[in-house]
C-alpha cells in the first residue's frame, strides 16, 4: 500500500527576504522506488508555484490571472484548498490567495491545460485517499482588456461595410438614372420617329436611313443638303409620281370669324377639325402634306401606287364635309355665335406629281407640279359644302365604275392659268351609300391613329370645359344662349377671385350714398355712382387665386340661363338687332377685353405686368383691368343693348311718338332695353 504516488497543495513558510513569518503554498510530489516491490528509495518533488510562474512571460504583457485547481486538495485544520490565484505581470508572479480570483465577467475566456495527471490507476487507490490532478486555467484582467482589446476590427468592418453599401447605392442610383435616360431617351427617339413618319411618308423617311446611316448622319444630311464642301450633299430625296390625286379642303368664312376670336379659340378650332381630318386621312389611306392658314392639302398615289387615289379621296373629302358640320355645331357653344356658320370648300384633282423632302433648315415633304396648282383652282372655284372635281378626277371614277359619284356642273368655269375648264361636283350621298369592299378601310382605334389627340391635344381638354353632350340637337339660339352663359359665368368667376383676395377697407360713406338714390320715370334717372371703380391695388392682384377653379354653383347658373333665355326672347328678328347679332358684339367686346387686360408692347408682343406700371394701366383702361365687376358689366351690356329693338332708327320712333318714345326723350330703343333688362333683372 506504499507504493504509490501522491501530490498535494502545502503551506511552507515563504523563504523570500522580508517574509519571514509567512507561508505559502506549494505542491510536493512523492513517488516511491520499488525493487521487486520492496521499497529501496523515495523520490520527493516539491513544485514551489510562485516561482514557477515567475518569468513565464517577457516584460510588458500584464494583467493576467492564473488559477491552479486541485481535483482533491489538503484537509488541515478542516481547511480544504482546491485553488490558488496568482498575479502575473511580465516575468514577475504574485500569490493571491487560496481561491479563485478571476472576474466572473470572463467566464468561458480562459485558456485551460491539464499540468499534473499522475495517471494512477483508481483501483490501486485505498479507499479514503485522492490522488489528484492539477489544472491551470488562464484569465484575462481588466487591465489586460484596456491594455489589449479594441474595436478596430469592428471599425475596419464597419468602414468596408459602409463602403460597399455606399458603392451599392451609388451604382443603384446611376443605375436608376441612366435607366430613366434610356428610357426618356427611347420615348424621345420614338415620339421623333413618330413625328418624321407624320411629315414624311414611310419610303422617304425610310431612305433617310438607307445605306447604314446613322439617325445623326440622316439628321445632318436634311439640315445641310449642300454638304461641307459647298457642292450637292448627296441626291435629292425626289421621284415623279406619274398618278396621284390631290385634294385642297378650304374653311370658307374662317378670316372673319378669327377676326372677332381670341388666338387660344382660333387654335381650339383648327385642332378640332384638323384633328378629325387627321384620323379620316388614316382611315382611308390618304397622305396629309401640310396645312397652309386654314387650307389642308392631303394626296393618295404615292408614296406607293394605288389604283384607287381617286376614289379614296373622293371618300377622305366626303368624310371631311360632313365632320366639318358636326364639329363646328358641337363648338359653337365654346367658341360663340357664327362658328356653326363655317364650311368646307373642296376642291380635287387628279394628274402627276413631283414629290420630295426639301431639305434645309426646316425639312418638308412637298408636292411640286401643275397637279398641285390645278386642285388648288378646284378649291378656289368650288363651292361651301360642295366638293369639285376636275375632268382628270372625273374620268378616273368613270372608269372604276363610278360614273354615279360625278354630277355635272352647269357651264365652264374659268380657271386662272388653264382658262375655261369642265369641272363636275361629287354627289356626296352616292359616295356615302358606297363602301370599299376592301380591307384596311376600317376606322381605326384612338391607340392605333398616328396621333392620340384625346391625350396629346390641348383641344380636347379646353373644349371639355363645356357641355357638349346634346349640343347637335340644339337649336342655333340655344346654343347662342350656352355661349353667353359660359362667358358671364367665367367673368363671375374672375369677380369671386378678386372679392375673395380684396383687403378689406371701411367705407362709412357707402350708406350715405345708398340714401341719395333717385327716383325718376326711368331706370337712368334713378341711376347715382354708389359703388365707384376700385383703384389697382397690386395686394389683391397677388393673393387672386385661379379664377377657372372656382365653381359659381349650378343654382347660380341655372338662374343665369334663365336670365339669358328670357332677354334672347325679348330680342325680335330684325336685321343686326336680333340675338345673334347680340352674340356677335359680346363677343367681339369679349375679344377687345381681353387685348385690354392682356397689354402688348406695340410690336404684338405681350408685356408681363412686371414690366409695366399696373397702377398707371389700371387708370388708363378706366379700371377695366382691376375690376372684374367692370368687365361683367361691359359684357352685360353688349348682351342686353338690343332688346325688343323695333329695327327702325331713334329718329323714326320719336316721329311716330311710340310709346317708348313718350317715356324716353333720346336714344328710345337703347334706353328701352336697359329698362327691359333690369326690370327683369329685378
């Protein structure tokens, strides 16, 4: 039972100078030797563990913990030691005591190592007796944290992390914008081709990338037809086309009723009705070339061959005549009297044709020849709401079996340039009862016409402030009475718009000039100024808001149109002094108002109002352009100044001694009508 080997936790006292009295604790190892298991010598090692952790580490790397644990450890005086904590600081060791002294806060962070396993077998072990192992366990200090731990890692990862997420979104958003571009650039690119294939047919537009050239290359070739070197730059975009047919669309009446409309109306007409003729002209095939003031020109035959010219644009001006009629009576309500009034001059003629791309600064696609000054007599020489045809044209439906289409005009007509010549007219309601029996005539939807006019066109979005719905089975004065609804009604507007922005002002004299109110036979004698023209005042004209917004209220419309009705019955049916005529003049003192209101510099140019003194305007238009109340009352005027007018001069009334001639002295049928007209307003 001796011989076996045994190690264990001492306390000797410490050897170290200046310790005298103090013990530590060290390790003594015991192996027996046997010979023939008879015990000849004891090998005694003793493991002093202060020493033996002095110089473990080199100077500088401080704040380290180390632990010896025991698996059994001593009993002495019922004191068992299991585990001694040492201080190491570079090559120096400090005991600290007969426990574990390591901080909690580093559990899991230690370095561990088995140091003494006597690897006794357990069976050879009495019972009652440890033979234990000892395990040193490594700890880091707070000191040994402070000294060695820091977040660059962390920083560096950080940084390259922000880096590439910054990269990231820097590549994401030129990404993005370039997409954008592409795609705006595309957009572009195919509203440009979509504009060339509109000015030049397909075979021209075509050719202009014949030869691998570059949409750039084609580009510089129409803005500089002569090249660098001054000679041709390459050959004319040009071919005769031998049998065409052309056609010229006039709006008769158009140069005065312009005159008497604002431009945004003119313009609201023109791309209404060429609009129209556009999708005809898809429709049947037909080619518009241009439109020259209120003439559109169109030409089938080319740039491909057909058989048919002549019929398709009998057909294409047929459709022409009869959306001119329902157009036009549809806008009279939005654009005033007389507009229903307008008609289609047409004139045809068959023959060959010069066609090309002028190039130049402004490239067109243009017809040349005498075809072209002959269907333009045809124009000039037809007739409202006839279309006339030449002998060529004529001949050519004669021999496609439309002999029915032509009538015969009675007698020659003298052409300018070409003398007398034989002309016929369509007969419109044969071309109607006839349809092409071939395919592609077919009318096509809004997404396949060359130009979506209810999206891309101001016109429909200015014309759909009114009601059209019902507008054709008006009649002329109730569409009459429409027109003037809406212009009082957007002259209310503008008055609600400046009252809402007026700065208030007390003017106690106002009810003293409410008790001078006279009283007389007639309305003027009861007439005083108890409201004066407001002076311009820039505070207001700031703070108005966009009168179109403001909504009068269906009530005070509907008492509006009544108003309008009972003064358009009060108007007899007298030359210039019926209703119509009324319209007339408000529309043309609508016109003037607006050339008032809107100042230009003389030259036709329009003036912003920061380049003019508003004040000295405001006072030498009398107050026109600062009060609205002013302009209503203007156009109120022009409405009214006519009523029951009995067509005969003031002079012929007073030598009759008519009724209204006793009660007015002067002016009779004027002041007649503004008595009429406030009674009922009244």
């Amino acid at each position: 039972s001796t011989l076996r080997p045994s190690i264990g936790f001492s306390r000797v006292p410490d050897t170290r100078p200046g310790t005298i009295g103090k013990l530590v604790v060290d390790s003594q190892i015991v192996q027996p030797i046997n010979d023939d298991e008879e015990l000849v010598g004891m090998l005694w090692l003793r493991l002093p563990w202060r020493e033996f952790f002095q110089n473990l580490y080199v100077d500088g790397i401080i704040g380290t913990i180390a632990v010896i644990r025991s698996s059994c450890g001593i009993d002495q005086e019922e004191d068992t030691i299991r585990d001694l904590s040492y201080a190491i600081d570079g090559s120096s060791a400090e005991f600290l005591g007969e426990f574990d002294a390591h901080d909690p806060k580093y559990d899991g962070q230690e370095v561990s190592k088995v140091i003494v396993d006597l690897k006794v077998d357990s069976e050879q072990i009495p019972e009652g007796l440890c033979v234990p192992t000892l395990t040193l366990d490594l700890y880091p200090t707070d000191e040994f944290a402070e000294r060695y731990e820091t977040s660059k890692p962390t920083l560096y990862v950080t940084v390259v992390v922000a880096i590439f997420a910054f990269t990231s979104l820097v590549f994401l958003l030129y990404d993005f914008y370039v997409a954008r571009r592409q795609k705006k650039f595309i957009e572009r690119i195919v509203r440009q081709d979509q504009i060339v294939s509109n000015v030049f047919p397909a075979a021209f537009r075509d050719r202009l990338y014949e030869g691998g050239q570059k949409a750039s290359q084609a580009a510089d070739a129409l803005l500089d037809p002569m090249g660098d070197g001054g000679g041709p730059g390459g050959s004319p975009l040009a071919d005769l086309f031998p049998e065409t047919t052309i056609v010229f669309a006039d709006i008769a009446g158009f140069t005065a009723w312009a005159s008497a409309r604002e431009p945004a109306q003119v313009f609201i007409l023109l791309e209404t009705i060429y609009g129209a003729f556009d999708k005809h002209a898809y429709r049947r095939s037909v080619f518009k070339v241009e439109t020259v003031g209120d003439c559109y020109v169109a030409v089938a035959g080319l740039p491909e061959p057909d058989d048919e010219h002549a019929a398709k644009v009998c057909r294409f001006a047929r459709d022409c005549i009869n959306t001119m009629k329902d157009v036009t009576l549809k806008l009279e309500v939005a654009l005033g009297p007389d507009t229903s009034a307008l008609d289609l001059r047409v004139g045809i003629h068959s023959g060959q044709v010069t066609a090309g791309v002028l190039r130049g600064e402004r490239s067109r696609f243009q017809l040349f020849g005498d075809t072209m000054n002959t269907a333009a007599r045809m124009e000039s020489t037809s007739e409202r709401n006839r279309i006339q045809l030449s002998q060529d044209t004529a001949d050519l439906l004669v021999a496609s079996g439309l002999s029915t289409w032509i009538i015969p005009r009675k007698g020659k007509v003298s052409v300018e340039g070409k003398g007398e010549m034989e002309t016929y007219w369509l007969n419109t309601k044969a071309a109607k009862a006839l349809k092409s029996s071939k395919p592609g005539n077919e009318m096509p939807t809004v997404s396949e016409t060359m130009t979506d006019f209810s999206d891309s066109s101001s016109v429909s979005i200015m014309v759909d402030n009114f009601d059209l719905d019902g507008v054709e089975d008006m009649t002329k004065k109730e569409r009459l009475i429409e027109y003037n609804v809406e212009v009082l009604t957007s002259l209310l507007q503008e008055i609600i718009a400046s009252r809402d922005a007026a700065v208030v002002r007390n003017d106690s004299s106002l009810s003293k000039i409410e008790a001078t109110i006279g009283t007389g036979d007639t309305v003027l004698e009861e007439f005083v100024p108890v409201i004066p023209l407001k002076r311009f005042d820039a505070r207001d004209l700031s703070k108005r808001q966009d009168a179109s917004s403001i909504d009068i209220g269906e009530e005070a419309k509907t008492q509006l149109r009544n108003f309008l009705s009972n003064v358009a019955s009060m108007y007899r049916d007298n030359p210039f002094h019926n209703f119509e005529h009324a319209s007339h003049v408000t529309a043309s003192v609508k016109k003037l108002l607006t050339r008032i209101v809107n100042v230009d510099d003389g030259n036709g140019l329009e003036v912003s109002t920061d380049e003019i003194d508003l004040v000295d305007m405001a006072e030498h238009s009398y107050g026109i352009t600062s009060d609205p109340l002013t302009q209503f009352s203007v156009v109120f005027s022009a409405i009214i100044h006519d009523m029951d007018h009995p067509g005969v001069p003031n002079a012929q009334l007073v030598k009759e001694n008519t009724r209204s001639a006793q009660i007015f002295k002067k002016s009779v049928a004027e002041q007649n009508s503004v008595e009429l007209a406030w009674g009922m307003l009244m």
